[in-house]
C-alpha cells in the first residue's frame, strides 16, 4: 500500500517512521511512504500558503492553490483522498479496516484555522480522530497511519490484532505477564489454571464488563449471545 501525505510541515514525519512495527513495514515493502511539502506548490520566494478568511475572522486558513495543485500531482486513478479536519467523520477501526484495502492513500493535513472549504470538494472524505482541536492535521495523519499499518497483511501477526478493543464491537480483556505475584498484586488464579475454557469465559466477561462500563455507547450496539447473556448473570463481578 502507499499513503501520500500532504503537509506543511514535512519533517514531523521522520521520527515517527522509526517505530519498530513502521520501520519494518516500510523497510520490508507492506507500506510504501511519500510526504509532500504543500510550500514547495506555492509560487514565488514567499511560499504564499494562507490567507485571512473572507468575511473576516481569527486566524489564516490553506489558500486552493498550493494544496490542490499538490493533490493533482499525488493524485492516481487508484488513489482515495481523505481530509484530516475536526468535523471530519469520527474515525474508529472500522475505517482503518477499510483504508488498509486501499492501494493508495492520500492524506491531507490542514493547518492554522483549516482549508479553504473548496479544497475540501476534492477529497473522498473527512475524518476527525475525536472532539478536540490540533494545531495541524498531521497528528491525525499520523494516527490513521500507524492503526493502518498495523493492518497490513505481514505487519504484525494476525492473530495479535484479532482479539484487540474494538475489533469485535468490545474493549480488550486485561491481560498479564510474568511474574505471578508482583510485590503481592497477584495474577487472577483462572489464568493460571491451563483450564482454556474457563480462560476464554473470564476474557470474554472482562471484555463485556468493562465495556458495558467504560463504554455504554458501544455495549448498547453489541449482539450478545445466550453465552454472553449467561456470563453477565452467572459470573461475580469481580475476577
Ligand atoms: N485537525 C485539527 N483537529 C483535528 C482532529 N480532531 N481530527 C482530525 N484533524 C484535525
């Protein structure tokens, strides 16, 4: 896959693509990266990016100019454009799922007060990564990349993002390493017991449990099964 994104601000990107699962994929070729330089589109010695909004107002916003002819040149009859904006369309795994199928991606990172709206005609989408305001889009880039390419097929073992929050509607059960006991805070014996019947029901009501806690939003959407309906009534609340 190839995600193109177009920023002012190219150089947030280096040490972030020195992430272990980012390097690799980039290195071992599942994910192909190209950051444009929306200034290097903009005419002339002053790089003229933004202008004050019509109608007045605070702040400058990204002049049609610099971006779109920045997105004329990444752009490829394969490729699907998303804007990173705050009143974007919320993202969650779901479109990450989606964006990981796309050959190649184009994101686009607005800065200082936003786009010029006409810029925005040009995308496929908008997607906002949650009710709060960055300073640029390239935080969010960087979060649809990495839940991206996670996703990828050969990034990280399947098995590994199969039972993760969010994948099947629920948050991920706690989990726990060596050693047992530390410093008297113990491991719930069921792990323990080499018992993987009694180990998959105690995940599966953590999962519901703190979901049906944490997150009400999502447990009301969730299709529970006989078993789970049974998990909830028999289990106690507490591991
Ligand atoms: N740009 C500024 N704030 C943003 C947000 N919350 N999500 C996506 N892009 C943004």
């Amino acid at each position: 896959m190839k995600v193109s994104i177009l920023t002012i601000c190219p150089d947030v990107f280096d040490s972030f693509l020195n992430m272990p699962v980012l390097a690799r994929a980039l290195r071992d070729g599942q994910l192909e990266l190209e950051v444009v330089d929306i200034r290097e589109f903009a005419p002339g010695s002053f790089r003229h990016i933004d202008d004050s909004p019509f109608g007045g107002g605070a702040g400058m916003i990204l002049r049609c100019q610099p971006v779109l002819d920045a997105l004329a040149a990444v752009r490829s009859p394969e490729s699907r454009t998303v804007a990173l904006t705050p009143s974007g369309t919320p993202y969650t795994q779901k479109h990450a799922h989606e964006l990981a199928e796309v050959p190649h991606l184009i994101l686009l990172c607005g800065h200082y007060e936003g786009f010029d709206a006409r810029i925005l005609k040009h995308a496929d989408e908008e997607l906002s990564i949650g009710d709060y305001i960055l300073t640029g889009g390239e935080t969010a880039a960087l979060v649809l990349l990495d839940s991206i390419a996670r996703l990828l097929p050969g990034v990280i073992r399947q098995a590994s993002t199969e039972d993760e929050s969010f994948e099947d509607g629920l948050l991920e059960y706690p989990q726990y390493t060596q050693p047992a006991d530390y410093n008297g805070d113990t491991v719930p014996d069921v792990l323990l017991s080499g018992d993987h019947g009694r180990i998959r029901r105690w995940r599966r009501h953590q999962a519901l449990r703190l979901t049906r806690a944490r997150r009400p939003d999502l447990f009301e959407q969730l299709d529970l099964s006989d078993e789970d309906l049974a998990l909830l009534e028999e289990l106690p609340e507490e591991p």
